[in-house]
C-alpha cells in the first residue's frame, strides 16, 4: 500500500512541495490556537461566540483565522444555518478528532511531566 503523499507525488507534487505541505500541515497543528480550538470542538459543535469564550484571551480576529486555517485543512467544518441572525456552527471533522486524540493524548503527557518540568526549569535558570 502506498502513502496518500506518494500517490500524490505521482500526480506532480515534487518533493520539496511535499515536504512543504508537511511542515505547514505540522505549523498549523502546533499553533497555539489551533490545539485550544481543536480541544474545545472535541465534544460538541460549537458557535463562534461560544469557542471564544471558551478560548480566551484568543482574539476576534485570530479565532477567525484559526478556524479558517482548520477549515481549509479540512480538520473543522462550518455550517451557516438560515436564520437571523445567521447562525454558524463548528464541529470537528472525521480527521479533526483523529488529530484530537493525538492532542489529548500530548496534553496528557504534558501534565503528568509539568512538575519535572518546573524542576527542570527551575534548576537550569538557578545555573
């Protein structure tokens, strides 16, 4: 069985865009509000206002931009309801809550390893 990638190597992308596409796909994941707008999608559809209340201090203006980013890798869908005013719900994609898994799954590691870390942090900065 192939990869999805090398088939689309196949299809024209060379190498250096494939590997371009990988370090953009792990930019957006690893971004800050990326990771707390995935978390908060985790378990319900929620609505704009909603996620950034959810996601404070995340700005206006960022949270747009986070979930148009996770849109366009197809990790978020959005749903403008016909309503007034116009409603428009967020939900995780099928490969948004595979990603969610990986995510709980870091944010777990990062709290059962936080008070070695703060020793760490505290040792290295008293040098």
């Amino acid at each position: 069985m192939t990869h999805p990638l090398m088939e689309v190597d196949g299809a024209g992308l060379s190498e250096q865009d494939r590997r371009d596409l990988i370090r953009g796909v792990l930019e957006r994941i690893g971004d800050k509000w990326s990771v707390v707008v995935i978390c908060q999608l985790g378990d319900s559809t929620r609505r704009f206002n909603e996620l950034r209340r959810m996601s404070e201090p995340i700005t206006q203006r960022m949270l747009s931009a986070t979930l148009r980013g996770l849109e366009r890798d197809g990790l978020v869908t959005r749903t403008v309801f016909d309503t007034k005013p116009p409603r428009v719900d967020y939900a995780l994609t099928p490969r948004g809550h595979t990603l969610l898994e990986i995510v709980r799954t870091l944010a777990g590691w990062a709290e059962d390893n936080a008070a070695g870390i703060l020793h760490s942090r505290t040792a290295f900065d008293a040098r």
